[in-house]
C-alpha cells in the first residue's frame, strides 16, 4: 500500500479507494470528501524524480495547515487532518499517513492558477525582458533580475494537464469565466498575498510570487489544493535578498542545480539524485516551515 524509496521517501500511496494521482499528491475520493495525500515525491523540469525527499509531504501539508488556518477573508476546503474511521481497512497501518493527510471539501475547480507576483523572476521576468509587462501589466523600465514590484501584481495562469501552464491576461480569464469572478479572484488573490507576506517578513522570508487556486462549494467561492508551500511559492530568505541575480531559496534548488549539471539531457527519465542533494533538500523545507511557523514540523525528527 505504501512505496518507499532507499532513502525513506513515501513515493507512492497505493489505498483501495478511487484514486487521481498528481506530480505530488495522491488525491482519494470518499464519497462526500476527498483524502489528500502529499507524497514525498519531487518533480522539476516536467519529470517526476526517481528519488524523493523524506518528510517533504508533511511539510507541504504542515504548511498548507498553518496558513488556512490563519488567513483571513476567504474560507478554504480544509476540515481536517485525520483519515476518517472506517476508511481503511484493518490490516492496513495508517502510521504513513500521518502529518500529511488532509481531508477536504469537494469544489467544482474554477481552471486557472491565481498567480501573485511580488518581485521580478521566473517567466515574469522573461516576459518583462521581452516586452516590458507581464500578462498585459506594463511594469516600469529598467528593473533587474528579482527587484521588488511596485506593488504585487496578479498574474493568471491556465491549468495545463501536463507540460507548463500558460500565462495570460486578466481580460483573457475574464472573457473565458466572467468578469465579476474574475475580478473577485484578483481581489482574494492580492488580500491573501499580502496577508502572507506581511508575516512571513516579519518571519525572514521573502514571498517572491506563488499561486492559489479557487473552485466553488455548495456555491460558495473557497480556497483549495496547497495554499503558500515551498512548492506554489517561490520563499526567499530575506537576510540574503539582493537583486540583478538569482536568490538563494527555500524549495528545490538543490535540485534543478545538480538536474542541470549531471548531463543529463531532459528528454529521457531522470537520474537518481545523490544523498546529499536529497539532505540538503529536506532541510531547506524543513527550515523553510520552522521560520514561518515558529516551530519545527510536528511528526518529523530532526537529526542533531
């Protein structure tokens, strides 16, 4: 029922319930509700690794768990961090499940990733060098590698299956789902950004962009999926920011550096990664958690 790698990584949750399996999560249907289960599994460049990162899933979903319950404005699809009685048979130990289930409500997924960006990077800063905006926001001249923005701007992306998503324009969203949603999700969207990053400054972290996603319940607007992990959110520490270059981050540097440097040609499966690009992984998750929450993630032992 549960695949583990040499390293101790939970790759694969094999429950005797309906399942849809994601890059990291493996989602279960129980009827009313779903199970969410973040696996340890790390993906980068489009490719599920073969090697995963222990306790990354109950970091994703200690995180997750912090922030919905903080976050003000909206409300979201968690109920809860226990599988429910009766779910599972007996014979099947539940001990790998714990600190990275989440049970949630079902929503009807509103097909765009709400992205917030508060500093200039990634595919933002490829659009800015190429025509001066990003998703239609024409940005000041001049600005370098991961400056800060005048103020955040909101991005929209459309869910793309497999491969990357699409960034559009907020005219684009609003044509395809409406304008009053369309702006009502900017509005969220903005409102919980600064929310976040207003703590995690106070915390050292810097929340350079990330991405929410919405759907509606019971007719109700609600927040969904992960909200502000090292995996929807690009964290810098604040101690080290300086623009015009790349930052140093809390998520899988690590990672794409080494994928980048081992030759491998990202056309075929990806190689195993080494143990220390693995080690060295799971402390930027783990301390990434401990700065914005004040304490390390409950479940998981740290090595003195």
């Amino acid at each position: 029922m549960f695949h583990f790698d040499s390293g101790g990584a939970l790759l694969r949750t094999n429950l005797p319930l309906p399942r849809h399996s994601g890059k990291v999560r493996d989602v279960y249907d129980l009827g009313e509700h779903f199970l969410i289960v973040s696996t340890d599994r790390i993906s980068a460049f489009d490719y599920i690794l073969p090697s995963g990162i222990p306790d990354k899933g109950r970091v994703l979903t200690a995180t997750s768990e912090f922030w919905f319950s903080r976050l003000t404005g909206i409300r979201n699809h968690w109920l809860g961090s226990e599988v429910p009685a009766g779910v599972l048979p007996d014979f099947i130990d539940p001990a790998p499940l714990a600190g990275r289930s989440m049970l949630v409500r079902k929503a009807e997924v509103i097909p765009y990733e709400c992205v917030v960006r508060g500093y200039l990077e990634g595919s933002g800063l490829a659009e800015y060098r190429d025509c001066g905006e990003v998703c239609g926001i024409k940005l000041p001249p001049g600005l370098t590698q991961c400056d800060r923005l005048p103020e955040p701007i909101f991005t929209p992306a459309t869910k793309a299956e497999t491969g990357h998503d699409e960034n559009v324009t907020w005219q684009r969203m609003a044509d395809d789902i409406g304008g009053s949603l369309a702006t009502q999700l900017r509005d969220v969207s903005l409102n919980i950004f600064a929310q976040a990053s207003a703590h995690a400054e106070r915390q050292g972290i810097l929340i350079a962009d990330t991405k929410f996603e919405f759907g509606f319940a019971d007719g109700e607007l609600i927040l969904i999926d992960e909200v502000l992990t090292p995996d929807s959110s690009r964290f810098w520490p604040a101690s080290q920011y300086s623009p015009g270059h790349p930052q140093p981050s809390f998520d899988k540097q690590f990672v794409r550096e080494w994928l980048l440097d081992s030759g491998w040609d990202r056309a075929s499966q990806p190689p195993p990664l080494p143990v220390d690009v693995v080690l060295r992984t799971r402390e930027k998750y783990l301390e990434a958690y401990q700065l914005l929450a004040g304490n390390p993630v409950p479940s998981v032992r740290v090595e003195d």
